[in-house]
C-alpha cells in the first residue's frame, strides 16, 4: 500500500505538499516556526502566572493581621 502524500489544508483546500513551490514551503514552515514558538510562549506565560499566584499567596501570609 503507498504511503499517502503529506497535505496542508489552507481555507477549506487541501493541497500537496510536494507540489507547493518552494516559496511556499518556505512560507509553510514559516508559519510553523511562528506556531512552535506561540506554543512555547504560552507556556512560559502558564509558568509565570502560576508563580505570580503562589508568589501572591505567600505576600498575603506575610502581611500583618488586621485585628
């Protein structure tokens, strides 16, 4: 059995890569550069809001009661 040929699907069409000039394909993994990094800058933003929360929760133990 052939392997089927890898396809992007763009605005509903699907295309080969294969076929793609080479513009394209630069532009294509352009975009999937851009998407990787998108990716990695969320979860740097989780990492910092998760530390912004437990760095919160520990200002709040250390404020001074109000009695």
């Amino acid at each position: 059995m052939a392997e089927q040929p890898a396809m992007i699907k763009i605005d509903d069409k699907e295309y080969k890569i294969e076929d793609l000039s080479d513009n394209a394909k630069a532009q294509l993994q352009g975009v999937q550069v851009a998407e990787a990094e998108i990716k990695r800058l969320n979860i740097q933003l989780a990492l910092a809001q998760t530390a912004r929360n437990a760095y919160m929760q520990a200002f709040k133990a250390a404020l001074p009661a109000n009695d």
